[in-house]
C-alpha cells in the first residue's frame, strides 16, 4: 500500500504536478489504480496519458483476450488493410523488417522516400505522395493488405529545428497519403505515437472514437467515430517502442482474411445442416465468374464454381486460376469445382490446378469399370484433402461437347450404389432418377422422388452428401421436393448459358457493353437458383 499512499499524498500537491509510475506487471498497475481513484474520491483530477491496458484496469475490468476481427463482424469485408508505420525507432524498425519476413505472401509494401519528402522540390514531393497513395488504392481494392512505410534510412538536418522540420514534412506527407487513399480499408494501423495521432486527427479527421479494446497488449484498438472519413472502421494504434519484433506481424497475421478457401465439404456439410442445397454453376469466362460471385455476395449465398472439360479444354489454366482468383476474392464461401472428368488425364491434371474438388464421371463405364475408375481417383483426390463427386447411372441429354442418348440413359440402383460408396470411399454421390443434362421434354421433368428418398437414406447412413445434376428447368416445387429428400447440390449449366446467349442478340455499341450485359444476365439467373435452393442468406 505504500505506492496508494504515496499518490494520495501527491494528490495534495501543486495543480499542475507530473507523477510518473513504471509498472512491472499487471499488480503494479492494480496497486496504482487503487491509489489514483482514492485520490479522485477526494476531488482530485487527472489528465492520463497511458498504454491500453491501464483503461481496464482503473474501471475493473478483466483482462481479455486481443479483439479480432470476427468480434466486430468485419471477418467477410472484402477491401485491403491499411498499415502505415512512420516511426523510426530500432524496435519498429525490428517489427517491420519481421513483418515482411512473415507476411510476405499477403502484404504489399510501398515504401516512401524521407529524402523525396523532405529534402526535394516541391514537385517531387507532390509526385512521391500522388503515387504512394494511388498504388495503396489499386492493392486494397485487389484486397490486399497494404503497408506503407517511410524509408529506413534516417535523414536528419544540421541543426535541431532543421531535424524538426524534416520530421513536420514526414508527417505531413504520410497525412496527406492517406487523405489522397479513396478506398476504405478494411482496418488501419497507424505504427508510431505521433504518426497514430496525425492520422486520425488531421487524415482521417476523426473528433471520438470507441475504445473496443486491444489488438495486443499494450495495443489499443478503436473504432473510429461517425464523423470520421471511415465510421465504424477499427483503427489500430500501435505506438513505436511497444512489444517484442514479432508484435506487428502478429496482429497484422490476426487481422488478414483468410488464405484458405472454405472447402466443398464444408459447404455442402452447413447445407445438410441447414436443410438446403449448394448450387453449383459452370462457368466459361470471367464474366460466368464474376456473374456467380456477384449474385453469391448479393444474396449472402453460398456458391461453387464449376469448369467442365471442355470449357477447361477452350479457357485452360488462366480460366481455373481467375475462378480461384474469384473465390479467393469473394466475401462469401466459393469453392472451384471440376466437373464431368470422364478422362482419367484429365482428373490427374485436374488435382494440381488448384480445384478444391472433382468429379470423377465413370458413368459410361461398366460397373466394376466405373467402380476402378473412381477409386483411384478417390485414392489420389483424397490425399490432397478434395472432396470427390462421382456418378451412378447415366443422364441422358447434352452438356457441351458429352452427349447420352436417351436409350443409353439408366437409372441409379440402390443396390449399387451402396457397393459404390463402400468400394470408392467417395463423398457425395450424383445420382441418375429421371433427370437429364440440357433441355427437358415439352412434357415436363419426369423424377423418380420416391428412388430419391431411398438414396437419401443411404447416403444419411453412409455420410456421402447427394448431388443432383440437371436442375436447370426443374420448378419450385420439384426443387423443394429433392431438398426434402436430401439433395445438397444441384448442378446449373442450361439456364445460365442460355442467359449469356440470349444476352448476345441484343446489339450493343461496345463490346464492354455486351461482357457488362452479359454479367448481368446470368446473375440474375444464377440469384433465382439460390432462392429456389435455400442457400440465400447462408453465408
């Protein structure tokens, strides 16, 4: 109790008296809160100037765990984070230099010129500040986090006041940086006591903000103000001398979206859970991804990119890497799918493009061809963690360049399909009860749903999910019908191409015009099949 005493006896002294407490721990602070607040009951005042942890420890709150993004609801905000660090300190600079080592593969860093800002003309400065905030703009956008960083070398002047006004002109710079940055961050983090300050204040122009916690101890984390440039976005104020040389990357790591795309499996295991199908819709160019994505994040839907053969065939690795691109971009759960692999080269191929699953179509096969087929496959798919799809009896019909005869056509066999799952140890199953690929007959769809209730049951037992392919010209009530019976994926391919068609015969004076068009067009589709699945609002 001797430090309570002493500072209630320094709360008698002289207004205007500065007491300076080194704290060794979490007690230490305990003990001198204690004191502070004895002193206050007595009518005392005063102004603090701390780290973050002292706020809970005066007003008696416990120490909690660092505020992650997922705590605000910010984990699916799509647009980059902003760091930027403009302290010169060793133990930032340590941080910095462990930041790149560890982040390098998310990060993107642009380092400003101190000698540009500071020591050039004034056009130069101009420039170097133009285009710092005009590349921190293209990589959030592209969602990727961003540091900016001033130079490490220290630039100083000859006098005092000239070191101080090279300093003024750092500062002011990095201000008007992020004042000239249009695109809203995802979070910022301002490295530096006096770089924190100026840019909330003066770039930002916040007037308050809401101290949610910490983002590390010492760290404290914020929210900034309505009146902000950026209400509500978390604002990090890490200052120069805190932590060890790993703390920045360690928040910065806590605060990036994640790399890892939400797998197939897992998707279509929230879609058993929930009672409601995945739609999984082929895709041929970037405007078929762009169309799934937008309508994914439009409805809050989960969806699945799908690329059969032959639009692998026409668009090759660059088509597989832009729906990678797309999923990985999307603030919503996608997944990239490789359908109808009816070539066992293919398949093989198809493992190191970056699909998250595949499906392995032996359907043209005999039997215990078919079964051969898919084991292998299973085999190879299943040590790189994908999810394998594979078909039981035939679909008549036509899917791009595979076309099945009606008399070729077969249904799938319980039986069967129970030796299948056993011998191939595959994951969903797409089975065959009346429904085809492409057009259906003027008569209407034909299923079998009481064949579907029966592999719904086996599929429950053996935890395989069940696909249904051809859900293209299936309506609301047949749809219902196979969400009941278990179908937690259905295919989408006629319905969406004949958008993007159609789409075409109206004339359109550039061709931006007929790609934004065309966009449009199969989002729509694609929006109607979520609803009609009941994947809307389940990302």
């Amino acid at each position: 109790m001797v430090i309570v005493e002493s500072f209630y006896e320094a709360g008698h002294s002289n207004k205007g008296s500065t007491c300076i407490v080194n704290a060794a721990g979490e007690r230490d602070m305990a003990v001198f809160a204690a004191g502070m607040i004895k002193a206050e009951l007595k009518g005392k005042r005063f102004l603090c100037r701390t780290a973050a942890s002292f706020v809970s420890t005066c007003i008696g709150i416990i120490p909690k765990a660092p505020i992650l993004p997922k705590d605000l609801g910010i984990n699916k905000e799509k647009n980059g984070g902003l760091i930027v660090v403009g302290s010169y300190v060793p133990k930032t600079t340590k941080q910095v230099e462990e930041l790149r080592q560890q982040c390098g593969q998310i990060l993107r860093s642009i380092e400003v010129s101190v000698d540009k800002l500071a020591m050039r003309s004034v056009e130069e400065r101009e420039e170097e500040i133009s285009r710092t905030a005009a590349m921190a703009d293209c990589f959030l956008r592209a969602c990727k986090d961003t540091l900016i960083l001033t130079s490490r070398e220290l630039i100083t002047g000859k006098t005092p006041s000239e070191s101080l006004e090279i300093n003024f002109k750092v500062s002011s710079a990095l201000v008007e940086i992020v004042r000239q940055i249009t695109i809203k961050p995802r979070y910022i983090l301002a490295k530096g006591g006096i770089t924190s300050s100026d840019l909330a204040t003066k770039a930002l122009e916040a007037k308050c903000a809401k101290i949610v916690g910490q983002a590390l101890a010492g760290v404290p984390l914020w929210q900034l103000g309505p009146e902000s440039r950026h209400p509500g976005v978390p604002y990090i104020v890490f200052p120069g001398n805190v932590g060890d040389s790993k703390a920045l990357a360690e928040v910065v790591k806590s605060w990036a979206r994640p790399l890892r795309l939400p797998s197939t499996k897992e998707l279509l295991s929230n879609a058993e859970k929930g009672g409601y199908a995945v739609g999984a819709f082929n895709v041929y160019n970037l405007e078929g991804a762009e169309a799934v994505v937008a309508a994914a994040e439009e409805e809050q839907s989960p969806a699945i990119l799908q690329i059969h053969p032959g639009a692998l065939k026409q668009g090759g690795i660059p088509l597989v890497a832009c729906c990678v691109s797309a999923a990985e971009q999307a603030s919503v759960p996608i997944t990239v799918h490789f359908d109808h692999g009816t070539s066992k080269q293919d398949l093989v191929e198809a493992l190191e493009l970056g699909f998250d699953s595949v499906m392995v179509d032996g359907s043209h096969l005999s039997f215990k061809d078919n079964v051969s087929y898919t084991k292998f496959i299973s085999f190879l798919a299943h040590s790189k963690d994908m999810l394998v799809e594979a078909e039981l009896g035939r679909l008549s019909g036509t899917e791009d360049d595979l076309t099945v005869e009606d008399y070729e056509a077969r249904l799938t066999d319980v039986n069967q399909a129970q030796q299948f799952i056993d011998e191939t140890g595959i994951d969903a199953l797409a089975v065959c009860v009346g429904n085809v690929h492409g057009k259906y007959p003027a008569s209407g769809p034909n299923l079998r749903l009481d064949l579907l209730k029966d592999l719904c049951t086996l599929c429950l037992k053996k935890g395989v999910f069940l696909v249904l392919h051809g859900a293209s010209g299936l309506s609301k009530e047949l749809i219902k019908g196979c969400i009941e019976r278990g179908v937690r994926k259905f295919n989408v391919n006629t319905e969406v191409r004949k958008a993007y068609m159609d789409s075409l015969n109206n004339p359109s004076k550039d061709l931006v015009y007929v790609m934004a068009s065309a966009k449009e067009a199969m989002k729509a589709v694609v929006a109607e099949k979520m609803h009609l699945f009941g994947s809307a609002g389940k990302a």
